[in-house]
C-alpha cells in the first residue's frame, strides 16, 4: 500500500472532498486530476503543506497542528495564485477569499425526536433569507418561524445559499457548493435556524444548484477541466455528470446532498433547473443523488422537488419505474393559468394558456395541462404523460421568485387584478388537492416588490442588467420604452433594500384581511379530512357550469365530499343545472362552509346559493353565484325542505 493510501485509511471520513476536523488535526482531500502538485497554504505564519497524492487524481494529507477555524487556500504546481477549496464549508471573506475550517460536531442539536416530513399535508413556504427580514439574516429569519407556523406553514423552501460573489443574490450564482453565504451569517446560525424551525414542527429544504456554477469566483477548472461536458445548457457549458473524468463530479454533487443532510439535518431539497442537469449515463444522476440523500438521512424522511420546464414526470416516478424517486415537481401550468386570469394577459410564454375554468379543473384533476402536446410558443411538444401521477406530487403555486420578477418591474399580484379575483384564485390554491407553495409575504399582500438582484463588478452587472431586458422584453407590454426603463437594475443594492418585505404592514386593515384569508384557508386545510388522505385517481372532478363559472368536487369517504363553486366573472344566476356533480350526497344538502366573499377578508357578503320564490333555500331552482368569488360547500342533513 503506497504511503498516500495508508494516510488515506488512517483517517475516517464522513465525505470525500474537503477539510474535515478529527481528534487527530484536520484532513484535506480535494480532486486535481491535472495537477502534479498540491499544497495547503495557511493565512498564518505556518508553513504551507503539501498534500500526497493518490492514484484517482485525489491529493489529501492529515496536518495534525490545524484545527477548527483555521484558514487555508491550495497551491497548484507553480501556480502564484492560491486558490479557495472547491468544497470549502465557509468563505468569511467572500469566494474571493481563503476557505475556514469548520467542525460541525461542536453544534448542539435539540431535534433528536424530528422525524422529518411526509409527502403528504405539506404547505411550502419558498423564502430569500436575504430580503425576508431587514435584517437579511438566518438570526432575523428565526423571528419569523412563530408567525408561520401560526399561519400554517409546514416546510420552508429557503432559496440557494450557496456562497456567491458579492454583497446580494438572489443565490443561484453560487460558486461554493458547501459553504452558506456570509451574508446570512455562520454556518452554526444557518443550524441554529433549521433547528429552530423543527423545534416548531416546522421542515426546511434548500433550493441547490446542481446545472451550473455562477459566472464569478468560480476556480474548480483550475483544479479540473472535467468539471465541465460538452454538452450546452442556458448557463453554457454544462457539468460534466456523464463525459470522462466524471465519476469525481458526480461524488462532489451527491457528497455535497449528504452533506446538508447530514450536517444541517436539512429535509430535503428544490433542485432548480433540472432540465438543464443533463446526463445520459445508466442512472440518471437526480436518482444517485435522491437515493444517496435518503441513505443519509437514515430513518428521517426527506422531501425532494424539482423544478424542470419540459415537464418530464419521470422525476417523480418510483426506482422500481425507472424513476429519479422524487416526492413533487413545480407546476408552472397552473400558474400560467392563473396569471391569465387574473391579468387578461395570455403574452410570452403565457400564450398556450387562456385562463378558462376548464384548465384549472384539468389542473386539479391532472396536474401538468402539457403532458406530450404541441406548446405553441416553444413550438415544440411539451411534457410527458403523467395521468397517473398523485395531486401531491404537483407543487402549486400563483407566486415564485421567479414569477414575480418576470413580469417586468417585480410587481406583486395584488397590484395587477381586483382583490375578489385574487381572492378566488387564492382559495383555489390553497384548497386543491395539489401541495401548495406561498412565496413570502404573499400570504398578507405584501407591498414589496421581488426583483432580480445581483452584485457583481461593474461589467458583468451591465451585462446581467442588459440580459435581464432582452429576457422581459418577450413580453409585448414591455415593449413600451418607458416601461422598460423602470425595472429595476440588478446591481444597484437599492433594488435589494426594495425587496425586503415590511412586516409593520401586518397591522393594515387591507393586509390583515388578506392574512386572515390565508390563515382561515390553511387552518380548513389542516382540519378537512380530505387533505388527510392519501388521495387516489378519481377522487377529483368538476364541471364547467356557465361560462367563467365551474365546480370542482372532492370526493371524500362517509359523504364528507367537499364541492367548490369559482366563478371568475360577473355575478351569474343558474335558473337550472343539469349537471351531476352538483348534486349532494343521498339525504343530504349542501352547506356553505367557506367563501371568500366573506367581509373579513375585504369581500361583498356571503348569501346563500339557492333560491325557491323569495326566500334563500339550498334546495331551490336558482343558483346565484357571486362574482369573482370561490364558494366551499360540505354536506349536511337534508331535514325538512317542505
């Protein structure tokens, strides 16, 4: 056995990559398959070390005088520069500056009983730890768990943490896979918040970034080339998880999974852009990845989510189906369709959508509308099959990070649409059959706009400012010259301070009443026994009653279905509906449990649906159905309707 291979062995690793603390010193390992020589060079007076190599284009080395804190940077060869660790767990100083060894073992947990989170029940909660308090912290950010588990949240879905370049992001230019940004606080306060959030109940996952790395402060092709395919993605050039050299790329990316597992007891995971993640090897690296997280989180349960554009449901297929073993996939469909409707606006990559009942009934029904149709604007087929795929495996939403910067100058819905029509398509949301996702502050109407944000130098913000245009411009109403030139630039930190959401607003009457709305919906949501289930092909239907006006039914157990009446238009009267869905259970009637017309939430007034002559009957011939209103009904004795 070569010297490098019993330095190797005498030291237990829980990763292969990285600085690692034991009771002996701290171990680096890092992959530099094109390098001769490397060496750990310290910030102190030390002298450097050089690491030994091994046979796979590993260098490693046990340097027994480091310790916890230590910083460091590595040598290549001949190489003046010194450069940070590929797999640094800290970057204090920036992604410009030298790695910080970090000892996770010294944090002390309190979620010894956390279980983890089911698929089934979840409310997500997508945030930017940066903008989500003034104070942009994970220490600010704790502040808010009582507030959102009042409200009903289950999961947080924190955007990438990563660390990246500059002062502000919205995360996915991150370039060091393993240590959370500075600018959220330590990697114990990053702990100290999960642990927190499970204190309440509450999971957290983490939005990663596994088909790219940003544009700045990235140097792993300094250590290898073959981090990078030949393959060409929206970043450029892809990651190498399929070429030559890429069994080393792969075990970075699935040790850096197990490693927020393991060492931030983290839930799971958003994997963002997984069309973009592109590998043709036997096993897909999403489903190494997904098995490996498992393993790692023992007998707590994870929650994995992708977002993926072409909407390919083999993610969320089991291994056994040579699937990837993923719980849920982001539906855009339903968000194009409900854009529609609440803007009038069917623009740019809205254009297959029109809005109409029918598409959100398929929605709730189906999940994806695209699942192998020709998608006019991408001019092309979109999605794959997916009938048989459960409603909880669809992540709904009507905001994202996204979304919302898309339409131009960050706007919030509130602000493009009548607060009725908000309303319904809210209830919608949250009362579908679907996993919903509130972005944050959209569940009190929050003032802030969300914005793309980014700090860089000055040439590479010009060029993001600029690319951000030419990408909203697809939107014929930013055509207008004088629209264009209000959206915000990205690098001004001034549109990263407009971003932070202003939680005084809570005591507004108009945001308390959008907040009441969500709770009260939440709080149906938890106590319903439908949502309860484990729901099943068929247990969803509707109709299209009238125009803008559908139903949708739920078919529960013991008669206890649940129907939603949503008219997305002006008041209607039905003199007669022929329509079976309507109709309640055998020696029942139907009972109005919710509407979103109630005056607490800033609506009309609630009345009855059904009329006989001049008194207001659930039994009667006429049926009135509010304007711009969702109307929940359940089922009770019939009595005497003489």
């Amino acid at each position: 056995m070569s010297i490098a291979a019993e330095r190797k062995n005498s030291v237990a690793r829980r990763l292969p990559i990285g600085a690692e603390v034991s009771g002996a010193g701290v171990h680096y390992r890092v992959w530099a398959p094109k390098a001769q020589r490397v060496s750990v060079v310290y910030d102190d007076n030390r002298p450097a070390m050089a690491l030994e190599a091994e046979p796979d284009g590993y260098f490693s080395g046990l340097d027994k005088s480091a310790q916890a804190r230590t910083r460091y940077r590595f040598q290549i060869d001949d190489d003046k520069s010194l450069y940070p660790d590929p797999a640094s767990r800290y970057q204090p100083e920036g992604v410009f500056g030298a790695s910080e060894v970090v000892d996770a073992r010294t944090f002390r947990w309190s979620d010894r009983d956390w279980r983890g989170p089911a698929p089934l029940g979840q409310v997500l909660y997508e945030m930017h730890i940066g903008t989500l308090t003034q104070a942009g912290t994970w220490a600010g950010a704790i502040e808010k768990l009582d507030f959102l588990k009042t409200l009903g949240i289950t999961c947080l879905e924190v955007m990438p943490v990563a660390e990246f370049p500059g002062r502000f992001n919205w995360g996915y230019d991150g370039v060091d896979q393993f240590a959370p940004t500075r600018a959220y606080g330590t990697p114990d306060d990053m702990r100290r918040f999960i642990d927190a959030a499970h204190a309440r109940g509450i999971a957290v996952i983490l939005d990663v970034v596994y088909n790219h790395f940003g544009p700045a402060g990235n140097f792993v092709h300094v250590f290898s080339g073959k981090y990078f395919s030949e393959h060409k993605n929206d970043w450029g050039t892809s990651l190498n998880f399929d070429g030559p050299g890429s069994r080393p790329v792969r075990d970075f990316f699935i040790s850096n999974a197990k490693y927020w597992i393991d060492e931030f007891h983290l839930d799971g995971f958003r994997f963002d852009a997984t069309q973009a993640i592109l590998d043709n090897s036997p096993e897909h690296i999403l489903a190494e990845i997904a098995r490996a997280a498992r393993m790692a989180a023992g007998e707590r349960s994870i929650y994995l989510v992708a977002e993926n554009e072409p909407q390919d449901s083999v993610i969320v297929r089991s291994p056994d189906k040579r699937g990837y073993g993923f719980d849920s996939l982001w539906n855009d469909d339903f968000h194009h369709s409900a854009m529609v409707a609440i803007t009038g606006r069917n623009e740019a990559y809205y254009t297959d959508h029109a809005g109409h009942p029918q598409e959100f009934l398929s929605a709730l029904k189906w999940g994806y509308l695209f699942q192998g149709q020709i998608y006019r604007w991408q001019k092309n087929r979109r999605g794959k099959p997916a009938l048989d795929v459960p409603p909880t495996a669809f992540v709904h939403f009507i905001q994202n990070h996204d979304q919302i910067a898309n339409y131009g100058d960050g706007r919030r819905l509130q602000n493009l649409t009548s607060p009725g029509l908000l309303r319904a398509i809210t209830a919608l949301l949250l009362l579908g059959p679907q996993t919903p996702m509130i972005f944050q502050g959209q569940e009190f109407g929050c003032s802030s706009n969300f914005n793309f944000f980014s700090d860089h130098d000055d040439e590479l913000n010009k060029l993001v400012s600029e690319g951000r245009r030419k990408e909203i411009k697809q939107f014929p109403c930013f055509g207008d010259p004088r629209l264009l030139e209000q959206i915000p630039d990205p690098g001004d930190p001034e549109t990263f301070q407009r971003c932070k959401i202003r939680w005084e607003e809570i005591e507004d009457i108009g945001h308390a009443r959008i907040l009441a709305l969500h709770t009260d919906l939440l709080k149906l949501r938890r106590e319903l026994p439908f949502f309860a289930r484990s729901l099943k092909r068929g247990q969803i239907d509707g109709a299209v009653l009238d125009g803008h006006v559908f139903c949708a039914r739920l078919f529960g157990e013991n008669d206890d279905d649940l129907l939603m009446i949503v008219n997305l238009w002006n008041d209607v009267i039905l003199h007669s509906v022929p329509e079976p869905l309507m109709a309640p259970p055998i020696d029942k009637r139907w009972e109005i449990l919710w509407s979103s017309e109630d005056p607490k939430y800033g609506g009309l007034g609630v009345m009855p649906l059904e009329t006989r002559g001049e008194s207001w009957r659930l039994a009667g011939e006429n049926w009135r159905i509010p304007g711009y209103s969702l109307t929940l009904l359940c089922p009770v004795p019939a009595g005497d309707e003489s």
